[in-house]
C-alpha cells in the first residue's frame, strides 16, 4: 500500500515547479486531480544516474507519497534513497528552461543537470 508522507526528508516542489506541472498536465490532456507527477531515479546518463519525471494515476505498493499544495509527487521506495530532501523547482532564465533539482545528496552533476552521482 502507498504511503502518503507529510515529513521533512522527501520530495518537495516549490510553487514554480508545482504550476508547471499543472500547467503541462492541462496541455496533455490529464486531470490534475486523478493524476500525479512520478518522480524517479534511473541508471544512465553522463554521471551515472538521471532523473526522470511522468504523469502517472497508478500507484505501485511501495511507493511514496508527497502531498504539495497543488500536486501530489510520487516515488518509488529506490528512488527516495536518492532523492531524500530533493527540491524540484522550475526555472525560465537565461541559462536554461525546465525543471531543476535541487538534490543534497548529488556529490556531482553533469552540465545539463539532467543527470548525476552520489
């Protein structure tokens, strides 16, 4: 059975990465409401491990879930070793668009910041 989470250690997204979210969710044609933003860890990408998001309306029995305001982030128990007190953000500037993590526990990023080690 899933397990809702309202502690300090898990996924957060700030309010940016949250109306995105939503956002990108009303142009794919799902419903905010009966769906939620999978967050995940896979093996790949130029520093060994890459982040990797989806909209999903099934929940697998171990699997995390972080209440936000507007939005639910989901995870699998694997997933949230790495991902314990990550911050999803989203940013719009110069450097870049897109969603940002924000992850303490990344001892290296690569450049695009799509994937990482620990």
């Amino acid at each position: 059975m899933a397990t809702t989470e309202t502690l300090a250690e898990g996924i957060t997204a700030s309010q940016r990465a949250q109306q995105k979210a939503l956002e990108l969710m009303r142009q794919a044609g799902v419903d905010g409401k009966d769906y939620f933003l999978r967050v995940s860890v896979v093996g790949g990408g130029c520093s060994g491990l890459s982040y990797k998001l989806d909209f999903d309306n099934e929940l697998n029995p171990n699997d995390q879930v972080f209440e936000m305001e507007s939005l639910q982030l989901v995870t699998d128990i694997k997933s949230l070793l790495y991902l314990l007190n990550t911050e999803l953000d989203f940013s719009d500037g110069l450097n870049g668009k897109g969603f940002v993590f924000k992850n303490p526990n990344a001892s290296r990023t690569c450049g695009c910041g799509e994937s990482f080690a620990v």
